[in-house]
C-alpha cells in the first residue's frame, strides 16, 4: 500500500477572498462547492483549488513552487485569463515534444500554471 496517494489540493493566499472567489469561479469556468468565510473550493477536474485568506499581505510572492493546470487549448486559456485581470509570468512556450506550458499571476500575485500534455491524454 501507497503511502502517498498523489496531488489533491493546491491552495493559493489572497488578500480578498471574496473577489478571488469571484475571479476563480469566471477563470476556471466551476463554481465552488465550499464556500466559507475562511475558505473556498473548487473541484477542477477532480482535484482541489482552495483558496484563503492571508494573514499577512505578501506584495512579492515568490516562485519556488509552481502548479499546472492541465488545459486542451494553452493559448486560449493563457489569454482568457489575461482577459480575466492575470498578469504575464511566463508566455506559452514548447518545453520539449508537444508539451506547452505557460504561468500568469492572478491579481493577488499568486502564480498559476497551465500546461498542454498530450502524453497525459485531454479532457472533452
């Protein structure tokens, strides 16, 4: 028996979590399923999008941790969420095969991964 069942809950810090759950809930097409006022998730495709308050304002978020999102269009996912307010972190780029990945930061600087995978197999 397996010890460590795999990836099942990314949580990102925000400073207001009431227009973040606006924002995820327009960004990832879903609306939470938990809604509280010191925490809100979201089931996307099976895995947990959290979202929480900050106990402290963090203008400069750091990068040592990086989560993708996997998506059948990279292009039009990158700019739907451009649209959305997110900012440019990393453009759309081939990382080797036909794998795409690309990073924005949503508006309260936290960084949010998109990645094509074919070798993973896409969703309808």
């Amino acid at each position: 028996m397996k010890n460590i069942l795999g990836l099942r809950t990314v949580i990102y810090k925000v400073s207001d979590l009431q227009a973040a759950k606006e924002w995820y809930a327009n960004a990832f097409d879903t609306a939470p399923y938990f809604d509280e006022p010191f925490y809100v998730g979201f089931n996307i495709g099976g895995y947990e999008l959290g979202l929480q308050q900050e106990q402290m304002e963090s203008a400069d978020k750091t990068a040592n941790v990086e989560t993708y999102w996997g998506v059948n269009d990279i292009e039009a996912e990158y700019t739907k969420f451009l649209s959305l307010g997110a900012t440019v972190h990393e453009a759309p780029a081939n990382v080797g095969g036909d794998i795409m990945v690309s990073t924005v930061k949503d508006p309260w600087g936290n960084i949010i991964g998109l990645i094509f995978n074919p070798y993973f197999g896409q969703e309808d």
